[in-house]
C-alpha cells in the first residue's frame, strides 16, 4: 500500500473533479493544494498555526507540513495533495529545508510522505484548457456544481471577451509546463500514472478505479461516482477555439 499520492498537474485539468472523486471514497484522502502559494496562508489560519512571525521559518515549514499531511489524509491512512507544476520548486526548496542533504526531489518527497503514487493529470485538448483558464480569470467564476449552482467564484461576473494574444501565451505556458512535468519524472526516475482529462470526464469510474488499484485502497462501485462538478465549457468556448485557429493561421 502506498503511503500517499500527488496529483501532478496544471490548471484546469480537471484536478478540481479527480479531488472530489478521491475524497468520496472515504478511503484515500482528501487532496487540496496545500502548497499553492497563494492559498498558504489561508490553509494555516485554518489549522490554527501560529503566526509565522511568532516562530522560525524551519519550526513553521515543519509545523505546516505536519498540519498539511493530517488534512491530506482526511482520517484515512493515504496523504493526498496536488500539486501543480509552477509550485513544484517552491515545494522541493521547503522540503529541502527540512529535510535537507537528500540528493534529489523524490529522495525529498518520500523522506516528507512516504512511499508515493505520482500521477500526471494532463489535458489532451491544450487549446481548450488554455481557453477555459482564461475565461475562468475573466468571467470569475471557475467551478460550477452539476445542477448549475455556483461552486467557486472569486470575482463579480463579467462578459468573457476573446482575445487572441492571450491565449496564445496561455497555450505556450501550459504546454511548456505539462513538457517540464515529463522532464521532472524522467529526471527523478519517475513513472507516473497517467491519467488523461478525457478519460476521466468520460469514464470517470475507470479513471478513479485505477488510480485505488495502484493505492491498493477499495474502489467505489461505479453507480456510486457521481461528480461534483460540471464543465464550463459552452459555445462561447467553442467559438474562441474556432476563432483563434483562424487567425493563428493568417
């Protein structure tokens, strides 16, 4: 049995869903973004830590880590986190601080989790998800319940607006960053489980039965996995994807 997991991604791979899916099972954790950098603070303030200025940056990196590997595991024995791909240098520099001396990142994430499953989440469609990131930062609201209801929304609703220099570059960053993942496994002598956006929003059942398989942990009946969210992806978004391969090709 592994001791944990890391959900290795980038934004709007359907990361959101697969943690949901993993926290259902009641089995194999309960998978957040504790090292997203932006979100630290929050997550500190919530497991009651001290105020970092009240201790030192080792004894606080060593008090969050603990703190994060708790709330990871939900009350089962496997740690989950995501982790996405800008975090990975932030998260290794910690760890090296705690830990430091060990000769590379995964020496670093098993002497920190344990025995883990790496699994790359990635997005087949880099166009699509370059599309929907950037509706997402516009529009503000980036998840959605299956019933329609707002899940996450982080500013006051505005039109989406096309714009085509824009997702160009989010295109070129997020297929810049799922290529440094590939180089990262192959670098740490990793081989991930990879599990492909498709896959699991067609047949998300599969998709989560094989990654229990590799935690050795039960997997749900598959009448059970209902998701807890839903796409965003309208006919807006498709017409940003027509639109923007018309004008790449001008």
């Amino acid at each position: 049995m592994r001791d944990g997991y890391i959900i290795c991604g980038t934004p709007r791979t359907g990361s959101t869903l697969l943690c949901g899916f993993l926290a259902s099972t009641k089995t194999a954790g309960d998978p957040h973004s504790f090292y997203r950098r932006q979100d630290k603070a929050e997550w500190a303030e919530e497991w009651k830590l001290p105020h970092p200025d009240t201790m030192s940056a080792h004894d606080f990196d060593v008090a969050y880590l603990k703190a994060a590997i708790s709330a990871g595991k939900g009350g089962t024995a496997v740690f989950g986190l995501r982790l996405i791909r800008e975090n990975l240098g932030e998260l290794s520099a910690i760890l090296d601080r705690i830990y430091p001396d060990l000769p590379s990142d995964k020496a670093r994430f098993e002497k920190a989790f344990g025995r883990v499953l790496y699994i790359h989440l990635s997005r087949e469609n880099k166009l699509a998800q370059a599309v929907s990131l950037i509706k997402a930062e516009q529009t503000g609201l980036w998840h959605i319940a299956p019933d329609g209801t707002e899940i996450e929304r982080v500013a006051p609703s505005q039109e989406p607006r096309y714009d085509f220099k824009r997702i160009q570059r989010e295109l070129a960053e997020l297929e810049a960053y799922d290529a440094a993942w590939n180089v990262w496994f192959a670098e740490q002598g990793i081989v991930p489980l990879r599990i492909g956006y498709k896959r699991l929003s067609a047949d998300p059942a599969a998709a989560l039965a094989s990654i229990c398989k590799a935690l050795d942990v039960p997997a749900p009946n598959a009448a059970d996995v209902k998701p807890g969210v839903a796409k965003l992806s309208d006919e807006i978004s498709l017409d940003w994807m027509r639109r923007y391969h018309l004008d790449a090709a001008i």
